[in-house]
C-alpha cells in the first residue's frame, strides 16, 4: 500500500514547487528525498520479511521439521549402539579365532 502511494506521488513531487518558485536551498530537500526511498524500503522489509520470519517459530512446519530432526537423531543414536555391538562382536570373534 505504501510502496502504491510513493509510486503515485513520485512524479508529483518531482513537479512540485515551492512558493519562492526559485531553484535555492533545496539541498535538505533533496536529502530528504533522496533517503526516503530507502527508508521506506527498509521500513517495508522489515515489517514483511523479518517479522514473518521471527513469526514462523510457532508454524506447523517449523514443528513438523523439528519433529522430523528429532526422530532423525534418535535413529542415529540407535544405529550408533548397534555399531557398537557389532564392532564388539567382532573383536570377541576375533579373539576367540586367535586362542
């Protein structure tokens, strides 16, 4: 919505003029102008994107993938004992080869 109105007004600015109607003593004016667009930006940036981010902790998705990581490392932890029951399986075989 903002981003329409600065659009729109844009070209009106450009025109504008003040009551003087002299070319003097704009450069705070041109300052402003200048900045504005990017603040504007910005402002609008961080209100869409980085509060949306920051809202997503509490989507189901985000709960859905933490799920997901938790479930992953349990299988990791059970395929990490049943290495380690095989490898010691295999050095009790081993040695008993050996005697």
């Amino acid at each position: 919505m903002a981003v329409a109105i600065v659009s729109l007004l844009t070209p009106l600015l450009a025109f504008a003029q003040d009551a003087a109607g002299g070319m003097g003593g704009h450069k705070l004016e041109d300052l402003i102008f200048g900045l504005l667009p990017f603040l504007i930006l910005g402002v609008l940036f961080w209100f869409f994107f980085l509060r949306q981010i920051r809202n997503q902790k509490n989507s189901p998705l985000v709960k859905r993938n933490h799920n997901y990581l938790d479930r992953h490392e349990q299988h990791m932890q059970r395929m990490e004992q049943l290495v380690d029951r095989i490898a010691v399986a295999l050095e009790k075989d081993k040695n008993k080869d050996k005697s």
